[in-house]
C-alpha cells in the first residue's frame, strides 16, 4: 500500500506532537516537509526527520509557494493563520488535517467549508477527544441504545490552574484580539463531543461567565511585574519554580524544544512567560458556563474553569432508560441502566496509550492515514468540515451570549 505524505505547517506544541505521531506509524505515512519561522523548531524536528534544505521553509507562504509536495497537509499556524493557510493549501492540492479552531472568526469558518466543497478537498478538523477510547466507547453506548434516548448531557472541563495560567494568561491565547475566545480556543472540543454524542442539532445557546481573577485588582502585595525579577511572593504561577520544575515535558517544552535551565530563564527574563499572571494584558474569560437547547428537547449544561488542581474532564450523560458517566483520566465508564446494578466499564485494557490528549493524538493521525489512504476502517470518530463548523458557531454563540450577560442567542442548524 502506497504511503500518504505529510507536508507541515506550523511547527508548535500541535505541529510536533503530530509529527512525533507520524514518525511511530512511518510504514503508512511518512513527513515529506515542514515549515515554521522559528529556526530551532525546525532544527530540532530534523534531527529526526533528516529532510532535504529544499523541504525546509522558514515561513509558512514559502511551503505553499512551492510545487505540490505531499497528499496532505497539516495546518497547525496560529488560528488567526488558519484561513489563509489553509485556502492556498486546498487550491493547492493538498487534503488537509486541520488544528482547532478551524479560524477564530465565524465568516472565515464558513469559507473555509465552502472551499473545502469547491475543490472536493477532504479537511480533518483535529477533534481529538473524538479518537480516544473513552469517547469512542462512550459513543458506542449510547448508541447502542442501553440508557434509551439521550435526554440531557452535563460536562466539566477543569483547566487546571497551571494550565490556564501558561496558555490564557501569558500564553498564546491570552489576549482574544490575536487568537480565540477562550471557550472557542479550549472547547470546541466539548461542544463538538456534546454534538457528536447527542446526534442533535443547536437550536439555542446561553452562556455566562467572566474573566475574575487573573487581573491588576488581585495581585499580592509586594510582586515584581516579573517573577523571574526576584519576586518572594509565596505564589503557585511563580514561573520559574514552575517551568524549571516540569523539564523536559509540557509546558516547559512550548517555551523551548530542548529546554535547559539557562534557555528557560533566559525565555522567562524576556517573554510573557516570565510575567506575573495579575499583571498581563490578558483578556479572556477564566470560567465560564454554557446552555444548549438542542432538537427533540435534549439539553446539554457544560462548565469551563481554570480553577481546579486538576486538568480534566467529566460527563454524566443521562437518558430514558438510564445513564452513563465517567471521569477522562479514571478512564471507566460507570453505566446505570434502570432498575439494574451499575456496571463499570475499564477501558484501559482495551486503550492502553494516555499520552498526548488520553491517545486522541495517536487515533486522530492513525485514523487519518487510513481515511487518505481510501482503505476501509471504523470511521466513528471521523467528522467532516461542515460539521464541525457547526460547534464551531455554537462556541462563538456562547462567547456572544456571555458578553450580552447571558442572553439566548437563536442558532440554524445547517442541513445534513
């Protein structure tokens, strides 16, 4: 069977982590080019890779500008990128593996679509959660019909403190002008899963939320506008002792593909990594709760909060007949049909990677290649474009709905 080639856009947190997943699956596809602006990135990619200087661009139009080099390409640029990108490489040929969000502007999701089906380009939006084995089996209880009609769905995304302070306060998506609203950044994922797993449409969505804490009005007494200034706050987003702390692996690896303790303080003393999280420019909201009316009646209630020791997720999801729930990194699914014992589903015999999104990034570039490759496989987990705009416009109607103090925001569902 012919491999599928990869070209690589965007070569940060998403771009490598895709590439590392590749590289374990080489006899079914195989990484023919990458770009990036940033010399280290692309360097230290290399070191594996061992591509040609003429399958090296340093900017993403570069690599677009080029011939045709792959069946694929994966788009991982900033989200304000994603259209631009994304367009040239459709016209270009390519079929794409797209990150989340598809863009960080409603229109331009739409005309991404719109291109997609203008030139017959298939695009893979990176839904990740969709490919790992607690949502695939969670999808397969219901439907199979056990708790009967889904009725309400609730769900918690708990950030993690850390993890809201490294990407929403200093990091890339701190500042909604120049990335996403939080609730588009971080979960679309959820919106899409709560799509997904109902089988329903948006009718309606409600949201508040704010950004309380992470601001001028609660820093403590005494900190420098730097951590890494000598600042004695007795404080858990101190930057150093957090960063340092969590070499080599993430988020340690965002500020630096090799990190050592000389280049990290160096990044620290001279980036918003470095800064006091009370102190940014940040915008965001840092909690945040969501209602949605879908068809039939079946109402999903889903929170976001940065406030929480924790960095996970969990569901409860309720029906007729009865209901399922289960915690992502307990990895079992407590089914409770009525008037019968409860049932506990481990799933880590049957799904023992939980690297890189619980084994979402590995399903995700396995189910990938197999799509691209035309061969027959389970396609559950696979959604396409026009779909996933769909969750989408429903984070972007919760952002709207959160600014107007909660109003309902009317949505049209678009046709199957």
């Amino acid at each position: 069977m012919k491999k599928v080639t990869f070209a690589i856009c965007g070569m940060g947190n998403r771009g490598t982590r895709y590439a590392y997943e590749l590289r374990q699956r080489s006899d079914r596809g195989e990484i023919v080019a990458l770009a990036d602006t940033r010399q280290v990135r692309l360097d230290a990619a290399n070191k594996y890779l061992n591509l040609p200087e003429d399958r090296i661009f340093h900017r993403a139009d570069e690599l677009l500008a080029a011939p045709k080099l792959a069946d694929v390409m994966i788009i991982s640029t900033q989200d304000s990128q994603h259209k631009e990108h994304a367009i040239a490489a459709m016209k270009k040929g390519y079929h794409l593996v797209l990150e989340k969000p598809i863009s960080n502007k409603p229109e331009e999701c739409m005309e991404i679509a719109a291109v997609a089906k203008e030139y017959d380009r298939q695009v893979l939006v990176c839904h990740v959660l969709r490919y790992t084995g607690f949502y695939k089996e969670l999808k397969k209880l219901i439907n199979s019909g056990i708790i009967g009609d889904v009725m309400n769905i609730h769900a918690v995304e708990l950030i993690a403190y850390y993890h809201f302070a490294h990407s929403y306060v200093r990091g890339n998506w701190h500042k909604e002008a120049d990335s996403s609203p939080m609730i588009l950044a971080k979960c679309c994922h959820d919106m899409d899963l709560m799509l997904w797993l109902s089988g329903k449409h948006c009718l309606s969505v409600s949201s508040v939320g704010s950004l309380s804490y992470f601001k001028a009005e609660n820093c403590p007494e005494g900190a420098k506008d730097r951590c890494s200034d000598g600042c004695e706050v007795d404080c858990p987003y101190h930057a150093p002792k957090f960063y340092l702390s969590r070499m080599p692996g993430w988020p340690t690896s965002i500020l630096h593909p090799e990190p050592t303790e000389e280049n990290i303080m160096e990044i620290l003393r001279t980036s918003n990594y470095g800064r006091c999280v009370y102190k940014m420019d940040n915008d965001v909201a840092d909690h945040q709760s969501v209602l949605l009316q879908l068809e039939d009646g079946v109402t999903i209630s889903f929170t976001v909060s940065a406030f929480n020791a924790r960095q996970d997720r969990e569901i409860s999801v309720m029906g007729t007949k009865g209901n399922i729930w289960g915690n992502f990194k307990d990895r079992k699914l407590h089914i409770e049909v009525y008037g019968e014992e409860e049932r506990i589903l481990d799933l880590a015999p049957l799904y023992p990677v939980t690297t890189g999104h619980g084994g979402g990034d590995g399903g995700l570039i396995q189910d990938a290649i197999s799509f691209f490759s035309g061969e027959d496989f389970d396609m559950t987990s696979i959604t396409s474009i026009h779909r996933s705009v769909e969750s989408h416009m429903v984070a972007f109607a919760a952002e709207e709905s959160r600014r107007k103090g909660g109003e309902r925001i009317v949505m049209t569902p678009p046709e199957d």
